[in-house]
C-alpha cells in the first residue's frame, strides 16, 4: 500500500453553476469566475495544500455544481 496521498482536480458542471460565487469566495486559488460570473477551472491537479479549502468551496456551492475527483494514474 503505497503512503502517497491521492490527488484530485475539482470538476464542475456549469450548466447548474448560478454564478453566486462562493466557491471563488471560499477558495479563489481553484474556483474561478467569468465574465459572467461563471465558475471554471483551470485542468490541474489540486495542490494537496489547497484540497480542504478546495472542498470546503465545493460544499458552498448552493447549485452543487462542484465537486472534487480523485485523478487516477493512467
């Protein structure tokens, strides 16, 4: 069993994104707004530092839009 912690990006549906951003709010260095006001990600992993802020602004989503995935090695 390996001791390594498993990483995870954060994926988010933005067809039920309503713009409300608290997600941004919570956690700015993940969630992203745009123009209008729109979360989006950029396709990186989540920087394992940044995992609980990441969950935390994944949980303030109203619309529940976020959400966090383990990235599994290929």
């Amino acid at each position: 069993m390996s001791s390594e912690k498993a990483q995870f990006r954060a994926v988010a549906d933005r067809s039920r994104c309503c713009g409300y951003g608290l997600c941004a709010a919570v956690c700015p260095s993940i969630y992203k707004l745009d123009a209008d006001g729109l979360v989006y990600l950029d396709d990186d992993p989540v920087p394992p530092e940044l995992e609980e802020d990441a969950r935390e602004g994944a949980a303030a989503c109203p619309a529940e839009a976020i959400w966090l995935e383990p990235i599994t090695p290929e």
